[in-house]
C-alpha cells in the first residue's frame, strides 16, 4: 500500500469513529431519557394526589384486621386494639408528602395519646430497616410497622396514594378515610368523633 493509500485509510476510520461514538451516545441518552420517563410515571402514580379509595375498606364496614413486624420482629396485629380507636396509616420514608407530615402526626398523636387512640403507621414499599431507622430519626413515637411487600396487607388495603389515613372507631368501624396530608387540626378533626 503507498502511503498515500495508508494516510486515505487511516483518515476514513477516523472518520467513521467519532461517528460511532455520537451514535453511541445518543443511544444512551435515549436510554437514560426513557429510564428516567419511566421511573417519573412510577413515581406519580405512587404519589397520585388524594382522592383515591378504590380497594380500601369500605366506610361503615369493619376494618380488616392484619398484622404487620414492628421493629422488634414482633407481629402486631390490627385486632390487638380492639376496642380502641385506631388512626391507620400507611406511608415510607421514600415518600415525600408522607415525611412532610410526620411532624403534625406527632403533634396530634401527642394530643390524643391519652384519649387511648391508637396510631399506627405502617411502612410498604421499603426494606424494614429503612423504615425503622427514619421513624427513630423523626421521633416517631407511636406504633411503626414494616410491611415491605404489602403480604399483610394484599386484598384487606388496596393503598394506591401515599400517604393513606383511615380512621377506625373503637368499634372497629372505618368512619373516614383520607388519601392526602393532613395538618395537626385536620388530623385532630377526624379523631374527635371515634370513641
């Protein structure tokens, strides 16, 4: 091959290269683009707005029981309440509408604690040392619960929005539910009427 020849062939495959690579980037970019689009619907369709009941228990029918591990191992069952009024909610630490309002869920259980209401948070979504760990961190002082794979709770809690309150009287009765945050007085509004 003349030199001529070499330099030809050396200058089409630089040619060609850099080519290559902007057709690898861009093809990584459209996969990262697309990965993005994907986890953003996920996202929004875990933290739809409030609104949202469909395969929760119905209002005025008792509230399924189920148990969920503390941070203890222990079960804890919904039922070993009975007879008290329990504020059930469901959340993670993932959720960013959920640890917006654990301040006022700290508040108002400080509040009510010695009316004999039972609040009961119960972490899904999340590996249980997570849950555990953020709930310490935040201080919340009431029954934590970890039920990452939603096994307790398959067909008994459809819980499509996060956060999820359902406010059960010591009858064992849903009398509401609430699929969005809720401020110390909300909270304390729904509470009023449970005993």
């Amino acid at each position: 091959m003349k030199p001529n020849q070499t330099q030809q062939a050396d200058t089409q495959g630089q040619r060609q290269t850099p080519a290559s690579v902007v057709s690898w980037v861009a093809l990584a970019i459209a996969i990262l683009v697309a990965g993005y689009v994907v986890r953003d619907q996920f996202e929004l369709s875990m933290l739809r707005p409030g609104g949202d009941t469909a395969g929760l228990p119905e209002i005025g029918q008792p509230a399924p029981d189920f148990a969920a591990m503390n941070v203890d191992g222990d079960a804890i069952a919904l039922s070993d309440f009975a007879g008290q009024p329990v504020w059930l909610n469901f959340w993670g630490a993932w959720c960013p509408p959920c640890r917006a309002e654990i301040p006022d869920m700290i508040q108002t259980y400080a509040q009510v604690r010695d009316d004999d209401v039972i609040l009961m948070a119960v972490s899904l979504e999340e590996p249980s040392h997570e849950a555990f760990d953020y709930a310490e961190k935040a201080g919340m002082d009431f029954t934590v619960l970890s039920d990452p794979n939603r096994e307790a709770i398959r067909g008994k809690y459809r819980v499509r929005s996060f956060p999820t309150h359902v406010f059960i009287d010591s009858d064992g009765i849903v009398r509401e539910i609430v699929t969005t945050t809720m401020s110390t007085q909300t909270a304390l509004n729904h509470l009023k009427d449970l005993n």
